[in-house]
C-alpha cells in the first residue's frame, strides 16, 4: 500500500469533542473516520454544500431553553414508545 501521512493542525479541544464522537458512533478512532470520509470524497460519494447556520431568535432561544429544563427535570410529561405501531396508535388518538 502507498500510503502517505496527512498532517491538519486542529484545535486541541475540537479534536477531544470529535474523537469522543466517533467513539460513540462506533469508530475505533478520528482517524478512521477521516480515512472513510476522504476515500468517500475521493471517489464522489460525498457532496458537501455549506449553507449559512439558521439563528434562532432570543425569544426562541428562551422558549427552547425552558422546554429542555422542564424535561431535564421530570415536570415536563413525556411517552416514550418501543415501536412505531404503539406510536400511532397514540397519535391517532390524539
């Protein structure tokens, strides 16, 4: 194999949150996923568009933030389902 090594200076702190990510995704490290990724691009499997991030509104923003901490502390009520069959059935009640 005629391999080469590529060298991308990174933050510190991006490079941790993104190992910790593909761990969890199943990867074994950052640079497998960078290997899978750059083969993708390599043979057109991958079509980036950058598009501008959508802001949400202060007011959004606080409504959001409240809803999370409502869940976080068990006031919000919430159903939970183990299938798509007893998802529906409570939808279609409702």
């Amino acid at each position: 194999m005629n391999s080469v090594t590529l060298q991308v200076p990174i933050n510190k702190s991006v490079r941790d949150q993104a190992t910790l990510r593909v761990e969890k995704m199943g990867f074994s490290s950052l640079q497998e996923i960078i290997r899978l990724f750059i083969n993708k691009i390599a043979v057109g499997e991958v079509n980036l568009k950058f598009e501008e991030a959508i802001q949400l509104s202060p007011k959004a923003i606080k409504r959001y933030d409240k809803m999370i901490d409502e869940i976080e502390s068990g006031k919000a009520k919430l159903t939970t389902f183990t299938n798509v069959s007893d998802l529906m059935k409570h939808l279609n009640e409702n």
